[in-house]
C-alpha cells in the first residue's frame, strides 16, 4: 500500500450513545473534561475525512430515552451531524449480540451496540463505560473470532494512539 493510500484510509468508528453526551455533561470534573477535550479531536477528525462515524437504531434510541429534554435534542443533533452510516436491526445483528451477551458477559443493550459496531464493520467502539473498558480484551477475542475486528477504547486513549492502531 502506498503512503498515499494509507493517509486516505478512513477509521471507522462507532460511538456509545455516553460519547455523544460526554460534551454537554458538567465539565467540572477532569475525567469527564479530558474525554470532552478527546471527543473533539474525534470530531475534527470525522471533518478531515479521517474518520467515519457509524451509529445505529439503539443510539437512536437511548438518545430518545434522554430524560431532559434540550439535552435529548442537543445530543439527537449531534449523532445525525456526525454520522455518515446507520446499522438498523437485523435478525443477523440480534443474534450476534445474543453471544456477546452469553461469551463477554454484557447487559442486552451493550451487546447490542457490540454487535452493531461489528455489523457496520467499525474498526474501534469508543466509550467512557468503565465496565465496558474493563470488557475490552473479552470483546476482542470474542469478536475476532466471530471474524470481526473490533477494539474496544475510551476516547481518551483512543486519541493518545489515533493513527497508531490503523
């Protein structure tokens, strides 16, 4: 491959519906602070045509499931700017996160968007869920072996190694 070809490679990547909020929550704390600081890197990133944002309908609806509602729009415009792909539901999909349930030990809906990032073929789920973080190798493995080749990272260490892992 080319160096011209590897600088037009596009990272896919999708995005737990907490990364769309990170932005709007109280940004007192530094955890908190420095994955919004990461999430717009992301985001500059996705403008550069480095990266393409892939969502799915259980973003769609935990956004709707957002309690206050300006924040509900805020994060609601935020997903459909960002994202270029959408992953619908399938039965292929439910089955899928059926065995992310049962292999990684993952609640329904977090094995949900396991399996939509592996049906979108996204190269890395980003997430500031500490139990899914602590999940990460189990989802790996798991993945890879279902022919998948998903990582699994928080925003911050994603952007300390973006170009890194690609």
């Amino acid at each position: 491959m080319s160096s011209d070809q590897k600088m037009k490679q596009v990272t896919r990547v999708y995005l737990d519906t907490n990364i769309y909020c990170r932005p709007l929550d109280c940004q007192e704390d530094k955890r908190i602070h420095a994955e919004t600081e990461a999430i717009l890197k992301i985001i500059d990133s996705t403008e550069n045509g480095e990266t393409a944002i892939i969502s799915s309908d259980y973003v769609k609806f935990e956004i709707e499931r957002i309690q206050e509602d300006s924040k509900r729009k805020d994060v609601r415009g935020f997903e459909r700017i960002l994202s270029k792909v959408n992953v619908s539901s399938s039965k292929r999909l439910s089955i899928l996160a059926r065995k992310f349930v049962t292999q990684c030990n993952l609640g329904s809906l977090d094995a949900l968007h396991m399996a939509a990032a592996c049906v979108g073929k996204a190269d890395f789920l980003l997430t500031c869920d500490d139990e899914i973080i602590d999940a990460s190798m189990r989802i790996e493995k798991f993945a890879a072996q279902e022919g998948y080749k998903l990582k699994v990272r928080n925003p911050i260490n994603y952007v300390k190694k973006m170009g890194n892992e690609k």
